[in-house]
C-alpha cells in the first residue's frame, strides 16, 4: 500500500524535511534554541554534537514522540508540529528508524520484528511479510536461518543489522538514524556503515543520522551539521569539514579535551 | 515558610499525577472501541491473566475457604451456631474473600509483569520503535491488557468462589464432621444471586484497576533498571491499595 501522493511532494523544491525555529526545553533546561534546518529529498545528512546536546531530542520531535514547544516541521511541504491520531500515523508510514540500542522488540521471533511495519502498518498477510522480511535479512547481509531466532540470542552487531532490516523493510522514503555505530567494534561499525550507504542509496530515502562517531559520519553524510548548546553553529558539506573556520567543529572533529567546548563537569 | 511551600509541592505533584493518570485512563478507553484491534494480544494477555493465575488463585481460595471454616467453628460452636458455618463461609467467600484475595494475588503477579514489561520496552525504546512503525502503542500494549484484566478477574473469582466453598466444604465434613448434605443445603439456604454478581462486579472493577496501574506506571517508567524496578513496585502498591479502597466503596454501593 503506497500513500497518494500529495501533489507538493512531487515538487523537487520543497524540501523533504524542513524545520524552523524548533525549540524544546525539559522545565528550566533548554534542550533546542531555535533549530533551522532544510533537508533535500534523497540526501544524507548528519547531525554531529557531544552527548546530551540534544540530538535525539531533535529526532524525537521531528517524530512527534515528543513535541516542541516552538517553530514547525514540515515533511514534504505539511505541516506534522502538531498532528495525531489518523494524520501522524499516515505521516510515520514515510519513515524507517534504526534506534541506538536496535530496540529489537524481544518477544517477537527476528522475522516478526523485521516484518513488523508490513504487518501492521501496513496489513500484509504473514506469508508475504515473512518473505519479505527474510529478503530485506538477505539485503543487511543475514540468512534466512537468523529468521526463527529471538533477538535476544544476538550479538550487538547483529541486533544493528535486524534493527536496520526492520527499518528498510517498508521502503521508506526517510529514514533516521540514531548512533548506529554506538557499542561496535571498529570493523562492525564500518560494516554497519557500508549497509547504511547501500540501503539508503538502493532505496533513494532520504537519510538523517545522529552520531559523534566522525568515522561514521564522514561516510555516510553528504553534509554534516553540528549542534551546540541547543543550536546548529555549522552546516556544510562533508568535504569541507575539515576546513569549516569554525574552532568548535574542529575541537570537535578532532577530539581535543581543550578549546571553547568546556564540558560541563558538576563536581564543582 | 518552608513548611507552607513543602506543601504547595506535595498538592501539585498530587494533582500532576492525577491529572496524568486521568488522561491516561481516557486515551486508553478511547482506543479501546477504535480499530485495529489486535485480537492475537488481547487472548495472549487472557491465557496469561485468566489461565495462569488459576494455580495461585485456587491455592489461596481453598486456604482461605477452610481457614473460615475453621475459625467460624472455634467461634460460633460456644453459642450452637454451628449450622451457621456453611453461609458464613459461602456470604463471605463470594461477597468478599473471592474478590478481594484473587484482586491482590493478580496484582502482585500481573500488574507487576505489567509494569515490568512495558517499563523495560519503555527504557529500551522499544515503545518509541512501535510509534515509528506505524503502530499506536496505547492500542497495541495497553488495550489488550485492560481489555483481558477486565474480562477475565471476574472468571478467576468465579472459579476462587467455588473452589473456597469447596475448602469449607472439606473442613467441615471431614475434620469437623458435619453431615455432607445438610452442609451443602445450608450453603445454597441464604445465597442469593446478588451476592455472587456484587463479587463478580468487583472482579471486573479490579481487574480494569491491576492492568491500568500496571500499564500506567511501565509505560511512564524513566531512567533504566531503577525506573522499572520503582515502576513495577508502585504499579502493585497502588492497585493493591485502590483495590482495597474501591471494595469498601462498591460493598457500601451494593449492601448499604
């Protein structure tokens, strides 16, 4: 089952994501100051910032798990701020998520997991879906004999994989991706990130990762963003991250304990 | 002063919770009459609500019916009132005992599985996972657990109710050595059909409160193993305590 499009989505101008002005504070604490960003339909973009700058916060809203408190996001031109129901799931049926720890639901067998989104997003019969979900195993590189297994009995590396399956598995056109190389080792999460490449190229989603694994994001990203204190202080494309002129993306970028990002230590 | 305003946070909080709670409460009815509805759930929540509590609730019946058997002897045997053992233990089983004793077993093993549950999908994000698959998390986890707690407590006490007639049966025939059938004569002699359907309405009242407090509090848990275990402790507290307070209400609603 395909949404109808609406007709600004075949508009290639319109951004696929847009957000304007996205704040959201957690009482006196001010998570998102005012987020400005435009994301082109088919490309791959990543959101770099040290823990708790509030990149999930931003993926979460975007979502519509959690709601901001000012400023729109648009998804294909419509405004979703502020939808429920009906009209929020209508909008979830475009994205696909890999979550940071899979969040593999562990009382469902791996298939059922992979298969969720057809089955009860989508109404596909068990037959089909199971098919479909052995194939979308097949693409991230798992046979079909993981299928039966309960996502417990599943290295780390294994439960990204299965998560990225259950991500793909309904064609979505945009996908998030949220430190999908977080707990690897340095082989897997290279591989993670060569599937991520494949898939999302294979699909021609529209990618937006969180991570502060620069190695991931230099291989995934066709732009890279950088959130600080609430804002997004540099945009640019990958190529030019190393020469952004900016001294926070570079301490950043570069892992250095010294420079103007003092981290916040509440000892004293 | 800090007294006074010690007391302004405790009411707000009060209210806060309440109000949330509340909130809760309507959002899941009102998924419960809207599709889809995931009727595999809703019987996997019943086998394990109404089929495997039966062992426990059965073992606490049958105590607890000779238990009263027992004690009512010792006491209605210094004034010859013995013959009324057999209703004081039917009126009390089936009024009371039933409802209440299945409601607090059931809370300690379902709405604590409940909170358990739901609070490990909570902090694993698995509930968030739900969303982003097109699926409402209210609809596909709280639903079928209201739906099967509700409908399947006031069977489980059906069954406490003739298994702990049962158990006074047993204790007074054959330890107190009553005559089998004047016992059971005198059983059926002063039950009414009120009584059974008062302890059957309570069931379902208390089955609807042990998943809404288990529901509510796994869902809203926070902040990993700490999160779930307070969860899972303050989902079987506070049904245990609604249960005990909406039983004093329902019987004052029913018998006064």
């Amino acid at each position: 089952m395909t949404m109808a499009p609406l007709e600004l989505t075949q508009d290639m101008d319109v951004p696929k994501i847009s957000l304007k002005g996205v704040k959201k504070a957690f009482g006196p604490k001010v998570v998102l100051d005012g987020v400005d960003l435009d994301i082109q339909r088919g490309e791959s973009v990543v959101i770099i910032g040290g823990s708790g700058t509030g990149k999930s916060v931003l993926l979460k809203s975007i979502l519509g798990i959690l709601q901001p408190d000012a400023g729109s996001i648009r998804i294909d031109g419509e405004d979703t701020t502020h939808i429920t129901g009906r009209d929020r799931e209508r909008a979830m049926a475009k994205f696909g998520m890999l979550f940071q720890g899979a969040a593999l639901f562990d009382s469902l067998p791996v298939w059922e997991n992979v298969a969720f989104g057809l089955m009860q997003g989508q109404r596909v019969g068990r037959k089909e879906a199971r098919e479909r979900a052995v194939a979308t195993l097949g693409a991230v590189g798992l046979g079909p004999d993981v299928a039966n297994l309960s996502p417990s009995e599943l290295s780390g590396g294994m439960q990204k994989r299965v998560g990225l399956a259950r991500a793909i598995c309904t064609n979505p056109e945009i996908i998030f991706f949220d430190e999908p190389t977080t707990g690897l080792d340095p082989i897997m999460a290279d591989v993670i990130n060569d599937l991520i490449v494949k898939c999302v190229k294979d699909l021609g989603a529209t990618a937006l990762s969180i991570t502060h694994d620069m190695a991931s994001a230099r291989k995934i990203a066709d732009r890279i963003a950088m959130l600080y204190k609430g804002k997004l202080i540099w945009v640019g494309p990958v190529s030019e991250i190393d020469n952004s002129g900016n001294a926070y993306v570079d301490q950043f970028i570069h892992g250095r304990a010294e420079g103007p990002i003092q981290m916040q230590i509440r000892a004293f | 002063m800090n007294f006074l305003s010690a007391i302004g946070r405790a009411t707000l909080t009060f209210l806060e919770a309440t109000g949330r709670l509340a909130l809760f409460t309507l959002t899941a009815l009102a998924h419960c009459l809207r599709p889809p509805f995931y009727f595999r759930h809703i019987g996997r929540q019943m086998v394990e609500i109404g089929y495997y509590s039966l062992p426990v609730v059965g073992l606490t019946a049958v105590f607890t019916g000779m238990v009263l058997a027992l004690q009512s002897y010792s006491g209605f045997s210094r004034f010859s009132a013995e013959s009324a053992i057999a209703t004081v233990v039917v009126l009390s089983i089936t009024r009371e005992l039933g409802p209440v004793l299945a409601g607090l077993m059931v809370a300690g093993r379902i709405g604590a599985a409940m909170a358990a549950e739901l609070g490990t999908m909570r902090v694993t994000e698995q509930v968030d996972a739900l969303t982003t698959l097109s699926t409402n998390p209210y609809k596909y986890l709280v639903v079928p657990r209201l739906i099967a707690g509700t409908t399947m407590l006031p069977i489980l006490v059906m069954v406490a109710d003739i298994i702990g007639v049962f158990g006074g049966y047993l204790v007074a025939v054959y330890r107190l050595g009553f005559n089998a059938s004047s016992y059971i004569n005198n059983t059926w002699q002063y039950l009414e059909f009120m009584d059974v359907v008062s302890g059957l309405v309570k069931a379902a009242a208390f089955g609807f409160v042990i998943s809404l407090m288990g529901c509510y509090h796994g869902y809203n848990s926070r902040g990993g193993a700490q999160g779930v275990g307070a969860a899972t402790t303050n989902a079987v507290v506070s049904a245990s305590i609604l249960i005990l307070v909406m039983n004093y209400l329902l019987t004052g609603i029913f018998f006064s």
